[in-house]
C-alpha cells in the first residue's frame, strides 16, 4: 500500500505539510513595521486564499493571542504571543549575550546608543540595545525586534558583505529595488558596488541616507568561520558626522567592539583586529 508521504514525494511536493499550519504562518509574515495593520479582504487577495478561510484563520490565530483587534475592527495586528516568541529567541541567541556587555561598554565610552543586528532574509534586525542616558535620545525609537530592509540601510550593506553579486541577484530577483530615499540603491548592481566598498573598507558610515536627521556608524562581527554574522553599531542622533565627533576616535571604537564581539564568537582575525582596544580592556571584556 502505498503512503501518502510516498505518493507526495512522487509528485515532487514536500511531505507532511500541514496546509493550514502553512497559511497561519503565512498570514503572520505579512505583518509589518510599514503595514501594522490589515484585514482579511487584503490578506486574502495577497496570500490566494478564500476569504471565508483566511476569517477561520484570523478568529484562531486571535484566539492564541498571536493576533489582536485593532480599533475593534475588522482589521487585525500582531498580537502579544508574537512578540513573546520573539523575544524568547532573541534573548536565546549566542551572540546577544556575548555582545550585551561590548555594546554598553561602546555606549559608555562614545555616549552614544550601540545596537547589534543581525540579517534575516531581505531585512535587518535589532536583536540587542544600549540605550544611551542623554535626553536628545528619548526621540530615537530603535528598539530590540525592530526591522529595517537590508537593501536601503548601511547595516544592512555590511551584513550582505560576504555575499557575491549572484547570490545578491538570487536574493532580490526584481529588476528595480524598492527606494525610500535618493540614497537608496536602484538595482541589485548598485547594491552590490555600495557592499563591495564597505566590506573593503571594514566598517560604513550613514548620514540621512535612510532616516532623515539619524546617522550611524557600523562594523562588521564575525564568527568561528570568518563570515559576517552581526554588526555593531552606534546611533548619531544628528543629520551629519561632525569631525569633532570622528576626532574622538568614533570610528576605531565601533570597529573595536565589533572585533571584541568577533574574537568572543571564535573568530581569530589577523592584523589590526587581533588587538583589543584598550578601553574594551579597561572594562574586563577582554
């Protein structure tokens, strides 16, 4: 007698699939920081799925706290399991708890707010912050899960910095990249020029070029292997790096944490990184 896995692997589909755990699933990455909030009737002509379906799918998905109402509408958003599941993983990865300490040093020593993100796909993600304790801060709304395309923002660039212009092509197939400033890269050709000069270069600076009146400066973390697997980075609440601020050493501070956060993840660079910086060693991080 023959099974069903057997009969499905036949016909070249995935075995034990579980359709409706699939569309669940579907309807959740839909959601996100640009679009918060939706409804069935888009959800439905977005994802191909009847919309008599998609509301058997939401009322469950709502049941499960995954998904809330939103203005006691028909519309829908992320609900507080979600962010539970995020946050447990996140807090689960390796590299934020090794990197926590390095970026609240890098905070105390630049004043400045220090992030770690990491690449997902076609988006960066904040997996770790220190907060800075100036006031000028307080507007700057970067928290941990926030997602950003990795296409159109520095850090982004720096995490695609091991990538070829092949497997850049096979990640953004489109013809024309989406643009959200005049910064932003056209096509996956341009993309790959502006990776090229910051993986060269070790670190990339961003003033404006994704948010107006925001600049950053960010350095690649490298694990065991020696690919990018993180950056560190720190957040300019101004429109422009003034020189007095690059005079202090910025630059080699954010460079240096991301070789700390290396050398604690087993990576064993050579040359410039293998030495701590000696405000990382002032601290006992190294």
């Amino acid at each position: 007698m023959t099974s069903i896995a057997t009969e499905e692997a036949d016909k070249g589909e995935p075995t034990y699939i579980v359709p409706g755990l699939e569309r669940g699933l579907k309807i959740l990455t839909e959601f996100s920081p640009r679009e918060p909030v939706l409804g069935a009737p888009e959800l439905s002509r977005r994802l191909g799925i009847p919309r008599t379906t998609v509301f058997r799918l939401l009322q469950t998905l709502e049941s499960l706290g995954f998904l809330e109402r939103a203005d006691k509408d028909r519309n829908y958003r992320l609900g507080v399991a979600v962010l539970r599941l995020g946050f447990e993983y996140l807090s689960s990865l390796e590299l934020t708890d090794l990197g926590l300490p390095v970026i609240e040093a890098l905070r105390d020593a630049t004043g400045l707010t220090s992030h770690i993100l990491i690449r997902d796909g076609r988006d960066v993600v904040f997996v770790a912050k220190a907060q800075s304790h100036a006031p000028i801060f307080s507007s700057v709304k970067v928290n941990v899960g926030t997602r950003l395309p990795a296409h159109a923002t520095t850090h982004g660039h720096v995490l695609m910095g091991d990538l070829s212009l092949d497997e850049l092509r096979a990640l953004y197939p489109e013809a024309h990249l989406e643009r959200f400033t005049k910064s932003t890269p056209e096509t996956v050709e341009e993309l790959y020029e502006r990776v090229k000069e910051d993986a060269e270069r070790g670190f990339a600076t961003s003033q404006s070029s994704f948010e107006r009146g925001i600049s950053v400066v960010t350095a690649p973390v490298r694990n065991d292997t020696g690919r990018i697997v993180a950056v560190i980075t720190t957040t300019i609440p101004r429109p422009e790096i003034d020189a007095a601020l690059l005079e202090t050493g910025l630059i080699d501070r954010v460079r240096e944490a991301a070789d700390t956060l290396s050398m604690r993840l087993n990576y064993r660079p050579a040359a410039r990184a293998a030495t701590p910086s000696r405000y990382m060693k002032s601290l006992g991080l190294q």
